[in-house]
C-alpha cells in the first residue's frame, strides 16, 4: 500500500503546527521520522491515522484521495497507530484491550486470536490479567498486536521505546524488521533517538518547524541529521554564558539530598543538587521524564516521599505548598491558566492575591506601574482568560515578588512570539542579577543553550546529567538526551 | 477575546428563557387538565393580593435570601452545598433548644442568643459536610444529602420524643414557645427578619466584593490546584465558606422557629434550602438576580397555598415552575454556546 | 423458620427496586455520564406507573410506561448535556427538584386511591413472591451478561474508561453514552413503578419511596461500580429497611421516623470507607502493611476514569 501526504497543514490557534507536508511511504520499508519536541510529528502522524482532522491537504492512498479520515475509517482502511501516551484502557483486562478495536470477539475467541498471534512474535499474555498489572513495553507489545489482528498495512510508532525495557526494545525492533521486510507492510518509527533511528530505519525523514526538511538514505550522517534536526547552527558552541552573575558567596539557594518525588505514575528519585543564587538551570529531556516532579515538588506541589530539601537553609522537607511560597519559591507551570492563574478572575484580583497589601488608590499605582513594567497592554479589569499566552506569562511574572529566592518555570516560553520571549529573557536575567536562581524546563535547546549556566538532562525518567553549559552544543545536548554520554564532555 | 464571537443580547436571552419556561409550564398545566390563566391568576392572587398576602410573601423571601446569600459563598468556593436544608433544620433546632433553657420571664435576650445558636448548630452541621469532602473525599452532595436526611429525623425524634408537646404526642410540633421568645412583628410585619436578610446581602456583596477573604475563597473555588500552589490553601477555604453558609441557613432556621411558627415542626424548613439552590443557579450564581428571583420564588410559594382550595390542584406547582425556570436557563446558555460554537468554527 | 423466609422474602422484595435503579445507575456511569436526577426520576415514574395502572386498569401497562418515563428524564438529561454541553450535575440536580414536584403535582388526582398492582406469583413451599422480585434478578444477570459478556458492553465500558482512546479504536462515544443513560433511566423507572404497583402500592404525598434515589446513586459508589457489589449494597439497605421494621418492635421507645433515616448516616460511611484507600496516611499505610493493603483494595472502588467528564470527537 502506497501512501502520499500531500501539503498537509493544521494550526492550533495561532500556532502552525504542520505547514504544508509532503511526503510518500512504501510499503516493505521502515521509515523513521525524526525532529525535535514540537516539531510536528505526533500531529502528522495523528493526522494520518484519522484522529486529528487537518485544516488542509490530502492523504492518497495508491493513488486516491482517502477522503476525511476518522480513526474508524483510517483503521478499515488498514492505517494503525501506536500512541505515545498509551491510548488504551487501563483499569479493563488484557482480552478486552485486544478486542476493542481489534477484530472483536468474545474472551475465547480473542483469547485465541492473541494466543496466536503472541506466540508468533515470542511475547506471552495472560488474557485475563488487568492492563494496570502490566508494564508500559507489555502495554505497547499488546496495541501492537492489536493493530496487526485488525489487519493495517501501515504500523505507526510514536516513540515506541520511552520507559520499556531493553529486551522489550529487542523484541520491538525484531518485530519492526520482520513486519516491513516479511510481510511487506510499511512501519513509521517516530522517535527522538537518533541511535535507535539510524539502526532501524531504511529511509529516514527528518522534520523541523511543521515541514520534511530532509529525507536521507543509509549510510547516515549523525552530524547531518542534527543539523536538520536543530537549525544550521547545531554544532556551533554557544555564545558567551548570558548574565554571568552568580556564585558570589558560598550560600546555597536549594540543596537536595537523596530526594525523591512522586510523578505521574513513577517517582523520580536520588536527586542531590545543590543550587546558589544568581544561578539559571535548564531541564532538558523528552517530555514526561522528571523535569515536572521535580520543579513541582521544587515548589511544594509533588510530593517529597524521601530526602531533605533545604531552601535557603530551611528545611522544607514535606512542608505544604505555602510553606514554600513564603520562603521564596515560586513555580509558573506551563498550563498556565488551568495551573497557575484563576481563568474568570480580573488583573486586578490576581495582583489582590499575590500582594495582600495592595490597597485604595496607591494599590491601583503600583498595579498600573507594574503592567507597564512588564509590558502588559491590558485593563486591569480584564479576566484572565481573556489574555494572550504571551500577556498570561508576563502577568505570572508580574505576579512573583522582588524578594524570591527560587523562581520554577515550566517551558517559560512555550507558544510565545520571539519579541515575547525575549523580554521575558531579559526580565529572568534581571531577576537573577537581583540574585533569584532560576529553573525551568523547555523542549526547546536553543533557549536552554542560550540562557544556561547548567543543564540538567533528563533520560528515561531519572536525572541522567549535570553538566556546565559553556562550550556546550546543541549535538552534544542532543547525544546526551537521547541517552549517550561521553563524545568528549 | 478576539474570535469571532455570538452572544445573544440580554433582553433575547430572558425572552428565550421565559418562552421556553411558559411552553413547559403551559404543556405541564394542560397534561393535569388545569387551566392555565386561571392557575396564574390564583397564584398571583394568592402571593400578592393582598397586604396581607405581600407581606407573607416577604416573610418567605427572608429565609430564601438568607439561605441564596450564603450559597453563593459556597458556589464562589465551588461546593454544591446541597446539605443546606439540613443546615436549616439544624438551626431550628438548636434555636429551639437554646430556647426552652430558658423559662418564661426571662426577657428578650435569649431570643438573640437562640439566633446565634441557630447560627452555631447550621454552622456545624455545614462543616460536618465539608470536612467529610476535604478530609474524607466524600462528595458534598451525597454528605449534605444524608445530613438533611439525618436532620429531618432528629426533628421528628425530638417532637415525638423528649420535645413531645404533654398529653400526646403529635406531629404537630412542640409545645409553643413562651411570648418572650416571639420575635415582634409589628402589624404583621417581618421587621426583624427583612432587616437581617437584608444584612445577610450586603455582607456577602463585600464579602464577594471587597474583601480578601472572599477573594482567597473565589480563587480556591476557580481553580484548586493554582490555589494550592499561590499558597491559599484551598481545603481550609472550603470548610470556611461551608461554615459561613451553614450559619446564614442556620439563622434561616432559627427565624422561622422565633418569627413565624414559634415551635419546632417537621416540616420546619419548608424545603426552602432546596428553593435557595434553584433560584442561585437561575441567578447564574449572581447576587443581584437572586433577590427579584427570591421574591418571585416567595410569591409563588405563598400563592401557590391557594391552588388546593381554589382549583383543587397541588401546591407543588410552585416547585415545578421553580424548577422549570431553572432548567430553561442552563438550556438556553448551553443552546447559546452550541451556537456560537457554530459560527465560530465556520 | 417461617420467620427467617419470611425476612428473606421481605429483603428480597424491599431491595428490588434498590437493584433495578442502581444497577441502572451503574450503566449510565460505566460509560461516563452522572444521572443525578434518579431520585425526582424514580418518583415521577412511580406516579407514571400508577396513573397510567389505574387508567388502563393493567398493572403492567403502568410498570411498562413507569420505565418509560424514567427513560425520558434521563433522555433529557443526557441529550442536554452532551449537545448543549451543560453541566451534567447542575441538569441532574434541577432535574431531581423539578420531578419531584411534578410528581406531586400530576399525581393530586390519583392520591390515595387503590389501585392495581403486579400482585404475587407464587412458588410452591414459598408463598407469594412479587413479580418486581424476579425481574430485578432477570435484570441483575441481563446487565452481568451484557456489561461483561457482549460486545456493546465492552465499548460501553470503554467509552466511560477513556472516551479519547475508544474513539481512537472506532467507538462511537456520544451513541453509546446516549443508550447507556436511556437504558440506565428505563431501570430508574421500573424500581419508581415497582414502588407504586408492589413495594408500597398506590400512590400519595409522601409516596414513601422518597430519598430511595439518593442510597442508590450512593450505593453504586460503594459498589465500585461493579454489578455484582452493587447488588450487594442494594440488599444491604434493604436489610436496613427490614430490620428498620424488627428494630422498631424490640425498642418502642425510639420513633419510627430514626429507623427511617438510619440507611442515610450508614450512606456516608459506606462512602466514607469506599474513599478510604485513597487518602495518603491509608496509602502509606497499606504500603507497609499486607493486612491492611488486602482491606483496602477489597473496598477501594476506582470510578470509571472519565465519569462526568465532557467529550469532544473533534481534537
């Protein structure tokens, strides 16, 4: 089965998600789709299987227009996808996840059908188990069989090797080799890991801001992909550390000792960092492998389920979240109206909240003041939610007072326009002259680059580097989140 | 916002709401063979026909607006405090406990320390519901609910038993409260209970309004999570907006035992919490539509009194036209949004 | 012995409109929508059925149209919800207000009138046994059979699990949460018929079936939304009601009326231990200890992951 994408496009509010690709797969083949975080490979390939509906372009298959896809019709039409976040059902048994949406039948004969075709591929199930008892490989080792007893021709893989084992990958990678080259069906490995794409793929498309920016053919260039990956300038060393401030006493913002957090579904544990004023940190990673847990238990908000937490010396271990607040942390989470501001309450009220003391017509001044401080053109009667991402972001940072001591941010730029980003930059920059130390996590490497004095990469949800980031390059930050060390660090 | 927007004007939207509710009341009416006009012009009659009538009809406002003031400040804390008829119930009762303390003779100043206790049992019966929700991850609804179930029995238990009037027993009610205890009414007016409704909605104006109480409560009530996070602890807030309104339904109890029935009944709260409920979501969770809704919750029931004798229907009509408005109102908002929708994503 | 059967006989008969209405709960939930409005619901369909029984002179002509009447509030209440988007507590509140009264009001011309009723269907060595009784057991292995043995009640199932992924699989999610609240309301509105034309025949002002609503949408809570725990939840108030009765005889002291309210107070505490496992002390607790573990994950009921949340088919 031939397939061709042709200048497919879908925005999410004012932000371009996928700009116009094109692109043709055939089948026998495994084809890899690379890119950064955002770079628009979930939405493309959501697209293709029928559960995101495009703003425009067409899907031909062998040569005619697929029409509207839904995920019904995509399925019938032999197009399956396994999802990076596991789109099953975890409370319901091992059978029943097979059927749905599989071949369907009752226990016996989806029992049968999965004993079948798991002994094929040398994985082994227990049809009556629950999902939740199995592990995450286990989990995707299911939807994929799934996939094949509804019969697609075409596999999807969204970043099929996040947080399973290393045999499972084996038998994952086996499973890929036997399905395009035996049975002649086209297999997209979507990933973020450059070594396991090289390895695997045939054909490998590498994608950058919503287009195909490169298609290449083994034998692979690693320097030629990051550099399509990343922009032009992904082997050059960063400029000059930025706002070189910091370090100018022995004091200790935040020590951590042995801490661990509670996250989604895992714990993030053995954190020891140590953090001193004036100091900016950037937490670099597949999204989901920690950097939440921590800036959120960083803040009061995860909880601390062992080790000591110090924050300028007091012990916060355990505390509750205003604890926190009052000795100077502060978090802005990247859901900032569902997490950090309240949607259907004024400017006004958000200042009210943060500074008790804003009272008569002084309060109205320093409010004002501050809007035109921190740039943001609205009234102070407008809710919230009424706000632009940008003028949201500029109103958190409005919201955190002079004195804090460790200020938390979630992809503190996340959907902005670059003048955005760049006053919020300066502003960040300013706070840690004053001697605040700086967190925050981004999908983006050249923000990390460009404002770090530390990196702090995050690989299969543990802590996985620590390292200064002069001299540091975009490749070398791109080894190290797709879990290699050394290459001269 | 920026999108292409569709809002209906005010004025549309009451003229949908109110075409929709006479549509399902005039349709209920036919189905019970009761003719319409006539019905409406009993209730009218019935509520505000006379001076008499009108100021019974303001003496079931003040209940109703105590009880809707004090919901607003559990829905700003985004609790559905259903457990508010138990919350009267229970001021009733401790009001009436408080009160019969006290002998004949012992002037008028137990009857404000049996308002305070009406405030306090309310109050606690209130918190009881939100600590099983903060604490126990019991959902408000079904706490308050088995509450009110749970007061409605104590009621009965005390008029039946310890309460029970001498002689026999009887559902009746308890024995009456000495003179003392009345709250005045000077020529049949509610003077004493209009004056602390009134109270009850200016203090929540500036609770709402201007304090940072209240901010702090609007907050966690928005958005729990960033509430936690900006250090406002939201569950502390939520058994405080509980307790506040338990102790406003509460003093609703307590005056419907010293101003209007001057005993204990089982029937004592005359399912005004449940009225408040309707006439806050018809309100839109507003204080300002909540009194005219109040006072024409109040006429309805009071004129509704009449439909037995006058068209041999039930009194319940009140509830159902209640009811009807309330739902005409989430209907019309959400065709409005299904609308807008449509026009926004063409 | 006569005594024991006889209790038996009563319990079976009190909790069978218990079983119907919760495990009519139970599958409107199971695909994620909320029917707040049961209690209003079961009132206005005991009123339907004795109406209509009265009129035609068939008691199962009314037990048909109380299903029916169950079936058309939930109708209303999940087509509002899932197409003008409203609040499904907010709906289902309103709802239980507004039927209650129009039951009350609809109801005046029937108050207190006998009537017919479904009568007794006798088993020999048992007596008389009521008809309400076998069709809340037929129910009970229906709604088993088909919530775990059939194809729709897979997606069902699924569809209140995780809306996003069974669409993903080709499930249609608004179809589905659609029957299930209508089927979910029929049940509502057979156990509101079972009250008027069996457990407590006629019909008045109260009609005594009051407040049944609310113990079964707590029942299903505490039933973890699983058939079988339900039905045993639906026994075990209607244990309380019987011995509500027996109770009443051994202390004259107590007003009947404290019988009538204690299924409420055992309400909140069976919500109250059914929430236990999910408080952090427990959980740590249950994390050191194997006894207390094996406890808490007897009573922890997990709702279906998407319950009362909005869905949208186009992301």
């Amino acid at each position: 089965m031939d397939i061709t994408l042709r200048e497919i496009r879908k925005n999410y509010g004012a932000v371009q998600a996928l700009r116009g690709v094109d692109a043709s797969l055939r089948p026998g083949r495994v084809y890899g789709l690379l890119g950064e975080n955002g770079a628009g490979k979930s939405t493309l390939m959501r697209v293709l299987c029928g559960r995101t509906r495009p703003d425009g372009g067409d899907i031909l298959i062998n040569g005619a227009s697929a029409g509207a896809l839904n995920p019904a019709r995509a399925l019938a039409v032999g197009v399956g996808m396994l999802q990076q976040d596991p789109l099953d059902f975890p409370a319901m048994k091992v059978w029943e996840n097979f059927s749905l949406g599989g071949r369907g039948g009752g226990r016996a004969k989806a029992a049968e059908n999965l004993a079948n075709l798991s002994g094929s591929f040398h994985f082994s199930f227990d049809p009556d188990m629950r999902l939740a008892d199995l592990t995450v490989g286990e989990r995707q080792q299911l939807s994929l069989l799934r996939l094949l007893d509804a019969g697609v021709r075409v596999l999807i893989l969204d970043e099929p090797t996040t947080g399973i084992s290393l045999e499972q990958k084996e038998a994952l990678f086996a499973a890929m080799r036997r399905l395009s080259k035996d049975e002649n069906r086209t297999v997209i490995f979507v990933t973020h890991n450059l070594e396991e794409a090289v390895d695997m793929c045939d054909d490998i498309l590498v994608m950058s801001h919503g287009r195909v920016t490169g298609e290449f053919t083994p034998p692979y260039s690693k320097e030629e992909l990051l550099t399509r990956m990343f922009g032009e300038d992904a082997a050059r060393p960063v400029k000059s550390s930025p706002a070189a401030a910091g370090r100018r006493d022995g004091r200790e913002t935040l020590a951590l000792s042995g801490a661990v957090f509670e996250g989604e579904g895992f714990d993030l544990a053995d954190i020891d960092l140590c953090v001193r004023p004036g100091e900016i940190i950037g937490l670099a990673g597949l999204e989901g492998n920690g950097q939440e847990p921590l800036l959120r238990g960083l803040a009061g908000r995860a909880r601390m389920k062992a080790g000591r937490l110090l924050l300028d010396g007091i012990d916060l271990s355990g505390k509750p979240p205003e604890r926190f607040r009052f000795s100077g942390s502060h978090l802005l989470p990247a859901a900032r109206l569902e997490r950090g501001l309240f949607p259907d309450m004024s400017v006004r009220e958000h200042f009210q909240l943060a500074f008790p003391e804003l009272k008569g017509a002084g309060g109205t001044a320093f409010m004002e003041a501050s809007c035109r401080r921190f740039r943001l053109p609205v009234r102070l009667s407008e809710p919230a939610v009424n706000l632009s991402g940008g003028n949201q972001q500029r109103l958190q940072l409005a919201l955190i007072p002079e004195n804090v001591k460790l200020l938390l941010l979630e992809h503190p730029t996340r959907g902005l326009d670059l003048e955005s980003c760049r006053q919020i930059w300066e502003h960040l920059e300013e706070r840690c002259r004053q001697g605040a130390a700086i967190l925050f996590s981004s999908a983006d490497l050249e923000e990390i680059l460009d404002h770090c004095h530390r990196v702090l990469v995050f690989f299969q949800r543990r802590l996985f580097a620590d390292v200064n980031a002069s001299g540091l390059s975009a490749g070398a930050l791109g080894a190290l989140m797709s879990g290699q060390k050394g290459e001269g660090l | 916002m920026s999108a292409p927007g569709f809002r209906m004007a005010a004025p549309v939207r009451l003229v949908a709401v109110a075409a929709f509710a006479v549509a399902a009341t005039l349709i209920i009416l036919l189905l019970a063979g009761a003719p319409p006009l006539d019905a409406v012009s009993v209730i009218l009659d019935g509520g505000v026909g006379s001076r008499i009538r009108a100021l019974q009809s303001l003496g079931v406002w003040t209940p109703l607006m105590l009880c809707s003031a004090g919901l607003l400040l559990t829905f700003a804390a985004g609790l559905w405090n259903i457990g508010i008829e138990g919350q009267v119930v229970m001021g009733a009762i401790a009001a009436t406990c408080l009160l019969r303390f006290f002998g004949e003779g012992a002037g008028t100043f137990p009857l404000v320390l049996g308002l305070l206790a009406g405030m306090a049992g309310g109050a606690l019966w209130a918190w009881l519901s939100g600590a099983l929700r903060v604490y126990g991850r019991v959902h408000e609804i079904f706490s308050g609910l088995g509450l009110n179930f749970v007061a409605i029995g104590l009621t009965l238990w005390l008029i039946l038993g310890p309460w029970r009037q001498p002689g026999a027993a009887s559902l009746s009610g308890t024995e009456p409260l000495p003179d003392d205890f009345w709250l005045p009414m000077p020529g049949g007016f509610p003077l004493w209970q209009t004056v602390l409704a009134a109270a009850a909605v200016i203090a929540v104006r500036i609770i709402l309004t201007k304090s940072r109480w209240g901010l702090v409560v609007k907050a966690s009530g928005q958005n729990a999570s960033a509430a936690a996070l900006w250090g406002l602890r939201p569950g502390l807030r939520a058994l405080q907006a509980m307790a506040a309104c338990g102790a406003l339904a509460g003093l609703a109890g307590a005056l419907q035992v010293t101003g209007l029935y001057h005993r204990l009944l089982p029937s004592i709260s005359s399912g005004y919490g449940y009225t408040a409920l309707l006439a806050v979501m018809m309100a839109g969770f507003k204080l300002g539509p909540v009194i005219p809704i109040c006072f024409f919750f109040a006429i309805l029931n009071v004129g509704s009194i009449q439909l037995p004798l006058g068209l041999r229907l039930d009194s319940s009509l009140a509830g159902v036209i209640q009811g009807v408005l309330a739902l005409s109102v989430f209907v019309v908002a959400g065709l409005e949004l299904r609308l807008r929708r449509r026009k926004g994503g063409a | 012995m006569d005594m024991f059967i006889a209790t038996i006989l009563g319990i079976l008969a009190a909790g069978s409109p218990l079983v119907l209405a919760s495990l009519g709960e139970t599958i409107s939930e199971r695909a994620g929508v909320v029917n707040l409005s049961l209690d209003g619901a079961m009132l206005l369909s005991a009123m339907a059925a004795f109406a209509l029984a009265l009129t035609t002179g068939s008691a199962w002509l009314g037990f048909l149209f109380g299903g029916l009447t169950g079936a058309a509030v939930a109708g209303f209440l999940v087509v509002v919800s899932v197409y003008l988007g409203c609040s499904q507590m907010a709906i289902g509140f309103i709802l239980t207000l507004l039927c209650r009264d129009l039951a009350y009001f609809l109801g005046n011309d029937y108050a207190r009138l006998p009537g017919p009723d479904l009568g007794y269907w006798s088993i020999p060595g048992l007596g008389g046994i009521s008809p309400v009784v076998y069709v809340s057991v037929i129910a009970m292995f229906l709604v088993w059979r088909w919530m775990f043995f059939t194809r729709s009640g897979l997606r069902a199932r699924a569809v209140g699990e995780s809306p996003q992924a069974a669409f993903s699989r080709g499930v249609k999610v608004n179809r589905i949460r659609i029957l299930c609240v209508l089927t979910g309301g029929f049940m509502a509105g057979l156990a509101g018929g079972a009250y008027s034309l069996a457990i407590k025949n006629g019909w008045g002002r109260p009609q005594g079936c009051e407040g049944a609503g609310w113990i079964c949408l707590a029942i299903v809570i505490f039933g973890g939304w699983s058939p079988w725990k339900v039905v045993a939840g639906a026994y075990f108030f209607a244990a309380l009601q019987v011995a509500g009765i027996h109770l009443q005889d051994l202390f004259p002291g107590l007003p009947g009326p404290v019988f009538q309210v204690a299924p409420f107070p055992i309400m909140i505490l069976t919500l109250l231990l059914a929430n236990l496992g999910r408080m952090r002390r427990v959980k740590d607790l249950a994390a050191r200890n194997p006894f207390v573990k094996k406890i808490v994950s007897g009573l922890n009921a997990s709702a279906p992951e998407a319950l009362g949340k909005d869905f949208n088919e186009d992301m």
